[in-house]
C-alpha cells in the first residue's frame, strides 16, 4: 500500500468511527435520554453545604410544585446529594412525565413536593445544531485531505477541522455513564487542542512563518500551555475555567494574526480574494464564539440557549469560507468535490434556519394553544423539513450551477471543436500547433508545451510552444522519479503546486525541479497509445490564477488521447509507403481504435448487455459504445461507416468524439443525431456516410428510445415472437439537415423480463460464403426465433459461430458489430 493510500485510509477509519459516535450521541439524546427541564436553577452553600434554589422559572414544574427561589434543596427521592452535579445526574436518569418528589427545607420549615419532569425543547435545537456544524467540519476536512494526502496542508486543514468538530459535535451531552465518561474525555481532548491546532494551521497556511523553515519543531511547543492549563482546571480546579477562555482568546489572537500578515504578503489579487474570504468567515464563525466562551453562564442564565445555538451555528461559516474559497478560487486544489459538499452545507445551513422558524418560532405556541406533546409536534416538524427537503436542494443546486460552471459548456464545445478538426489533419506540426492554441484559448493559459519522444536520442523533445521560446534547448530524460517517471505512473497527470509540499516529489531530481520552476510548468498530462508514453503536455499557470480542477483534467485526457491518434495517424503519413512499414502501423492505430471501444460492459440487476466489434480488415468503420447519464440510463450506439480501412476508421474515432462530447448535452437519440449530422456534414467528404443506431435505454422502467440513421433494423425477440423495428431515417453525413431532421424518427419500445434486442451491422447479414450466397436476415431472425440460448453473450457467440460456420473460409467482406441487451 502506497503512504498517499495509507493515509487515505487512516482519515477514512477515523471519520467513520467518529461519525458514528457522534449519530449515536444526537440519537441517545433525541430518543434514549431525552432532555429534561424542572424550571429551577441550582447553587451549593460551601457553608451550609446544600443545595440552594436560586432562581425559579415562571410557570415551570418547580414553580408549580410550590418551590420558591431561596429554598434548600434537602433531598429528591429520598437521596440526599452534596454537589450541585450529582443531583443533576440522578435527576438526568428520568424521563419527562416522571413525577419526582422533593424535599424542600424553607426556614424552619420542611415539607415534601412532587415535580413533574418537562421536555426540555430549547436544548434540542443545540443538540441538533451541534451536531451538523460538526459534520460539517469533519466532513468538509476529510474531503480535502482524502483529495490531497500526500500534501502537508491538507492534512493540516484535516486536523484544523476535526479538533472543531470534537468541540462543537459533543457539545450537547445527555447521557449518562459509561457513556457520557466517552464523550466527556473526547470533548476535553477536543478543547486542549482545539486554539492550538487553529494556531498551528495559520503558521503554516496560507504562507508558512519563517520561524519553521529554521526549526520546525517549534510548532509542538504551542501545544503544551494549553495542554497544561486544561487539564488543570478539569482536573483540580473547576472553578477557573474563565482562565481557559483567556487563553483560547490569545491563541485565536496570534491565528487572526498571523492569517492577516499573510494576507497582506500575498500579491496574487486571485489568491488575495479568497484568504480574504476565509479571514471574513473566521471573524464572523469564530469572534462570537470567543465571547460566549467568557460570558457563557451569564448568557445561559440570562436568555437561555437559544443563543448558544446562534453563535454555534454562526460557526458553520468557517467550513463554508473554505469551501467557497476551494470551489470560487481554486483553493488546495480540490475544486471539484469541494462543489458537490458547498450545495450540502449550503442545506445543512438552510435547515437550521428552517428548524429555528418552525421548532423556536412556532413549537412553543402551538404546544400550549393545542394541547400537543414535544413529542407529536417534533414530528410534525421534521414531517415539514423533510418535505422541504427537495425543493431547497434544487434550489441550491441552480445556484451552485449558474454561479460557478459556466465553463462546462464552453469545454464541451472546445473539445467538439477539435474532435471535428484532428482526424483531418495530417502534418503533426498542425496537429500540434491545433491543439495547443485550443488549450490556450480554451483554458486562458499562456504557456503551453508539447513534448514527443525522439527514437534516436531516447528524449522527449520540445516540438511546439506557446509563451515559451520553442528553440530554447530544454528536453527529458527518462529516469528514475523523474518527470517523465511520474507522468507514466500517475497516468492521468501530474500537477506541481507547491513541489516542495507533496510528498510525492519527494524524489525528483534537483534538475527537473528546476527546470519545472523555470519554466513555469504547473501541469503535465500524458499522451499514450497502448502503454507508451508517446509525449507530453505541458501548461502553465492560468491567467486568472486559478488551479487546475478536475474538469481541465478531464478535457485535457481526452485532448492528449484524440492527439496521440491524430500524431500516430499524421505519422503514417509523412512516413514510408511501403506495405511493411504501412501495416504496421496500421497494427497500432488498431490498438490503439480497440481502446477508444468500451472496455467492458456494463453491469446491471436487471439487465444484462454484450457487445463485440470484428473488423473486415486490420482496422474498421464499424463503432459501438456505451455511455452512462445517470444511474439508470445509458446511451447504446452501433454505427457504420461506408467503405472501411484507415479512411473509415479516422471518421469513426471523429464520430465517436462528437457522440461523447453531444452525450453530455442531449438526453435524446434523436436531438443527439440531429446535432451531430449538421456537424458531420459539413467535415465530411462527400463520398463518405454514416449509418448509425442510437438508443437511450432506462433500465430502471425496462424502456427503450431508438433512432435509426440509415442502419439496419434492430430485432426484438418477446419469447417465440420476433420484431422488426422499421424507424425512419437516413445515413448521417448525406444531406445538411432539412430532410435528415425531418426523417429521424424516434421509436418507443417497452420490454418485458425474458426479451431480447439485437442491434447489429449489416457486415452480419450481408457475409458472403464461398458460393456468393448471403447470410442474411433470415438466418438472424431464425436463430432468435428458435431461442437456443440464455444469456446475451450466449447469443452473442452462436450469431459469431453461424456467421463463422457459413463463410467456411471465405474471407470476411466487411465489419460485423453485434450489441445484444436481454432483460433479466
């Protein structure tokens, strides 16, 4: 196991043991030891060493029992107790509704009372709201650090944000021993080294003190103070917790401090505006949360907790600044999911605000105008949260969406662009020259690098540059955790932010280092066919200061794959006709066309789906894919180019970019079909069509959209019967749309469990065998009609053997594609 795994998997083990602790601790309180209130606040006389009421609460059990304020508290049940938290913890033991009877001494005189135990409602909302803020670090944390885990800040940024969710998660505490003693031990834990870890990420993010460059241990020095205090005071002398408040203050002062002198030190306007944004979001998150720390018995007994709650769910900003900053400004370079975590935090918000309306603003009137329990109208409550559930995701989601992926729709059609452009190239300095001006433009990046493998010096050499001078004499070498070691090794590309920080370079040598820092490289992607590195692409910073996010990933893998066909073809090209030499390269352009087919097929409960390309010649014309777009449905495409051969093949990869890329943007066959026609058309020669089957399969509703462009019908076996599926359509790339789009039909079909559909091309029905007869579709349909089979695959293979058995060594004339789906 790799240390970047091994550390993978400790934030993993560690979040989930923690979450679970912390859903059993809202669970014991919300459903085991539910809160309780009598309406009296206690004292202890150190010189009577009673139990002293102090204060009654208006209408309260207490009140109604007959207890005034400056009554002693003699004993509950019976059982007589010297310390103020002793008696709580026996009284914590009962329900509400248990009636409870106190001894009550008043001057002279002594008498019994029974009080009945109230649900205590203004604790819940602090439980529940402890508990999301605290998710809500934790979970925010370890999605940056399980991105990232060979880089130091982030594992930082895990520790910063798990020592909050120790202190504000088990904030609220119900339960009785052993129990209770856990929690207990985890919160105080969490309060020693809650200030320093915030102390401690500040010295090092965003912009490390020159202090632990010279001595980095130091850093562990600030640990002690608090360490030593906090466990004095919770040990010996409980009383000084003010003490505690002070000092947390002085660390929190020393973090603001240090975060604002790196703040003023950046000069990246970029990368200024998101510190900016988290120092906002820790004073807002943090300062009332130092106040209530010195003033909190005072509050409590003053206004009671409602605005404790306040000011722990105000803490909730501080994930949400770093997870805006991650996802606005590319912070810690973990963009991607940080998006998908803001639209929960975001709700998680939303529904605190949601419970306060309904629970604070309304829970009370309706419990004492409608004779209601707590308990009923809790449940009337979340019945309300949980019905506004979905409309405020959406509603979120739209805004997460229009706010910050306006991109997404510009790279798909950058990447449409060049899929339509690259299998009409043929000079590789176009090729390259093509795609690294649409990466440049595309990406908003001045310096862009292309790297190819030179046979006779065994390096990859400059061959094209953007903001660099492509004569300057630079090249790599391959060896051992060098660049181009990496590159091989991480496959889909390596970004060097911050070298000196991830783990992973470690071992790099000092003369790639250098290079990479001169010039300017933050990102290189990897361009293979089979399992060679053929060359690399190498890009510098983004013009907005932006990072490099998954997305750019994405487009730039596919980039560097349709690239690394464009090169290999442009190759076959500038390079010796001769049979030989042509064949073979006809071998890795066959490779490397087997690649761009579907791995493997998918896997589905209910389905089950094969599919299988057989090419004429040494490469083909014939397609097939698989492309999911959502959890339950699936585009299935089976195309067919005229003729075949290396021609054939170039226009089917050029097909199969745009039918990827228009994937993501239609959720119709026949939109889809349309848009890529009006393409195909116009990047097309003349003498060349495509034949096409598309169909959107819901495998959830065992539902089938199929458009047929010119091909061969599908055949749908419903068990001894057989169909003939006759949609109307023409080939793609014959006319520029006016008749196509009125042509294209869309059919809907309904299947059922035991039913067959066959999609196929006509290099099946249309072998011919030594005698010059046809195969045929008679031949298919008898085969389906006769129904000698279980499975798709089985299917698959007996169509392969007749077809196989009928040529009896007559040469295959054309493709053959089968694409068999079977309902289960």
């Amino acid at each position: 196991m790799t240390k970047r795994n091994r550390w993978r998997l400790f934030f993993s083990v560690v979040t989930a043991i923690f979450t679970v602790l912390i859903i059993l601790n809202i669970s014991d309180i919300l459903y085991f030891h539910p809160p309780i209130q009598e309406g009296s606040h206690w004292g202890f006389d150190e010189k009577t060493q009673q139990i002293v009421i102090q204060k009654i609460s208006p209408g309260g059990p207490a009140q109604q029992a007959g207890i005034q304020a400056g009554d002693t508290l003699s004993a509950l049940n019976g059982n007589t107790f010297h310390a103020v938290k002793e008696a709580w913890n026996y009284l914590s033991r009962f329900k509400p509704g248990d009636r409870i009877t106190y001894s009550i001494k008043r001057g002279k005189t002594t008498f019994e009372t029974d009080v009945i135990l109230e649900y205590n409602t203004s604790f819940i909302p602090l439980s529940i709201i402890s508990t999301i803020v605290g998710l809500l670090f934790l979970i925010v944390g370890f999605i940056v650090a399980y991105k990232k885990p060979s880089m130091r800040i982030p594992r930082l940024f895990y520790y910063f944000s798990f020592t909050f969710f120790l202190i504000i998660g088990f904030n609220a505490i119900t339960a009785t021993k052993p129990w209770e003693t856990l929690l207990m031990g985890i919160q105080i834990i969490g309060v020693m080294v809650w200030a320093p870890s915030i102390l401690h990420f500040f010295m090092n993010f965003p912009q490390k003190i020159s202090l632990l460059h010279k001595h980095p241990g130091v850093i562990y020095l600030i640990y002690l103070p608090s360490i030593l205090i906090t466990g004095y005071i919770f040990l010996f002398n409980p009383k000084l917790r003010i003490l505690l408040s002070i000092v947390i203050i002085i660390y929190m002062g020393f973090a603001f401090y240090n975060l604002s002198r790196s703040q003023h030190k950046i000069t990246n306007p970029h990368e200024k505006k998101s510190i900016r944004l988290i120092y906002w979001g820790m004073v807002f998150g943090l300062i009332p949360l130092g106040i209530l720390s010195l003033t909190a018995n005072w509050v409590v007994e003053a206004l009671g907790l409602l605005p404790v709650s306040i000011v722990l769910g105000l803490t909730g900003l501080v994930p949400i600044a770093f997870g805006y900053s991650v996802m606005r400004y590319g912070l810690m370079d973990v963009e991607i999911i940080i998006k998908k975590s803001l639209i929960y935090t975001l709700i998680t918000t939303s529904f605190i605000m949601l419970y306060f309306l309904v629970v604070v603003g309304m829970g009370g009137f309706i419990v004492r105008h409608f004779s209601i329990s707590s308990e009923t109208a809790n449940l009337i409550f979340l019945a309300i949260v949980a019905l506004a559930f979905q409309p405020i995701r959406t509603g979120i989601q739209n805004v997460i969406d229009r706010r910050f992926y306006r991109d997404r729709y510009q790279y798909q059609k950058t990447l449409l662009k060049l899929s339509r452009e690259l299998p009409g190239l043929v000079n590789i300095e176009d090729i390259l020259s093509r795609v690294a001006q649409t990466i440049s433009d595309s990406m908003h990046v001045s310096n862009v690098m292309v790297h190819l493998y030179h046979k006779e010096t065994r390096q990859y050499q400059n061959r094209y540059a953007i903001g660099t001078d492509k004569n300057h004499e630079f090249s790599w070498q391959e060896e051992k955790n060098g660049l181009i070691d990496l590159v091989k090794k991480e496959k889909n590309g390596c970004l060097f932010y911050k070298i000196e920080e991830d783990e992973r370079y470690n071992n790099l040598p000092m003369a790639d280092k250098v290079k990479i820092e001169k010039l300017g490289i933050v990102l290189s992607v990897p361009m293979f066919y089979q399992d060679s590195l053929i060359g690399i692409i190498s890009l510098g910073q983004k013009q907005s200061g932006q990072v490099y996010n998954q997305e750019d990933l994405d487009l730039l893998q596919t980039v560097a794959g349709n690239t690394a066909i464009a090169l290999i073809n442009g190759r076959l090209h500038q390079e010796d006709l001769r049979k030989q030499r042509f064949e073979n390269e006809l071998i890795l352009a066959r490779h490397i066309q087997t690649r761009l087919l579907p791995e493997k097929d998918p896997e589905y409960t209910d389905w089950e789906i094969a599919g299988i390309s057989k090419p004429a010649a040494i490469v083909g014309g014939d397609y097939f894919d698989y492309i999911p777009i959502s959890e339950n449905r699936l585009f299935v495409f089976v195309g067919d180019v005229s003729g075949k051969g290396m021609a054939a093949a170039l226009y089917m990869s050029k097909v199969q970019g745009m039918i990827q890329v228009a994937a993501g943007i239609y959720k119709s066959p026949q939109k889809l079909l349309i848009d890529i026609n009006h393409h195909l058309y116009h990047g097309m020669e003349r003498k060349y069509f495509v034949t096409m089957l598309g169909a959107l399969v819901d495998v959830r509703q065992k539902k089938i959209s199929l458009c047929r462009a010119g091909h061969t019908p599908a055949l749908i076996k419903r068990k001894n019967k057989v169909e003939k599926i006759l949609g109307a359509g023409i080939g793609l790339g014959l006319e520029a749309g006016d008749i196509f789009n009125r042509k294209i039909e869309e059919k809907q079909i309904k299947l059922s469990r035991g039913d067959y559909c066959l999609f196929f091309s006509d290099g099946l029905t249309e072998a011919i065998n030594v005698k010059h007869e046809l195969f045929g579709e008679k031949r298919v349909e008898k085969i389906l009609q006769e129904g000698n089979f279980h499975s798709a695959h089985e299917l698959q293979e007996i169509l392969l053997a007749e077809v196989t058995q009928f040529l009896a060594g007559a040469p295959q004339n054309d493709d053959i594609t089968l694409v068999v789906l079977r309902v289960k």
